[in-house]
C-alpha cells in the first residue's frame, strides 16, 4: 500500500510556493512542488524564451523534500548544478514541515535561492 504524504504538510508546502512569488509576477515565474511517492520537489518554473516553439514551462530543481513514514520526519536535500540532490546536513530529520520550509527559506548558505 502506497504512503500518503500528511496532507497537512502538503497544504502548508502549497502555501508556501505560492508566497515566494508575487501575484503580479506568476505569469514570469512560479514556485511550485511535484511529488512522487514520498518525495517533493520544490520547483522554479519559468515561461518559454519569446520566439521559442511551445508553451511548456522550464523547471528547475530548488529543494527536494523526503518523508519517512516510520519516523514522520522530512529530511532535505538541496541540488548541485547538474541537477543532482545532495543530503543538506545542517538540519536533521525534522518535524514539522514548518521547520523544513523555514530552513530553505532563510537560506542561510545560499544553496537554495542562490
């Protein structure tokens, strides 16, 4: 039986992607999250260069999020510049999800938001 992500943690990460971004500015960038089984991806997206064929958005990894279910703690990861996610080893397995969000957000190495 497949794992659900606590819907709680899910609700607050939505809320969170949609405040890094403006309303005025969505239609040049959004900060949204993909999932895939007990993982979360938080993404920045952009819109297609002008004059480029298409309409599909770019995305580029910020910070990956794993569950684990046994402990119900997140652990993060953040990417290198081949898109590879590392172990961020500053924070623990945390829980809450507020804590982990906070974290990327004060960016306190520059790893996240450059």
């Amino acid at each position: 039986m497949a794992t659900k992500l606590p819907a709680a943690d899910l609700e607050l990460l939505a809320r969170y992607c949609e405040s890094r971004v403006p309303e005025q500015y969505r239609d040049q960038v959004r900060i949204e999250y993909r999932t895939r089984g007990t993982t979360v991806t938080i993404v920045d997206c952009r819109p297609p260069w002008p004059g480029e064929d298409g309409t599909e958005w770019s995305e580029l990894p910020v910070a990956r999020i794993k569950f684990d279910p046994e402990s119900e703690r997140w652990t993060l990861y953040w990417f290198d510049r081949n898109s590879k996610a590392h172990r961020f080893d500053l924070l623990e397995p945390y829980r809450p999800m507020a804590r982990v969000l906070e974290e990327i957000e004060t960016d306190r190495t520059n790893i996240f938001w450059g």
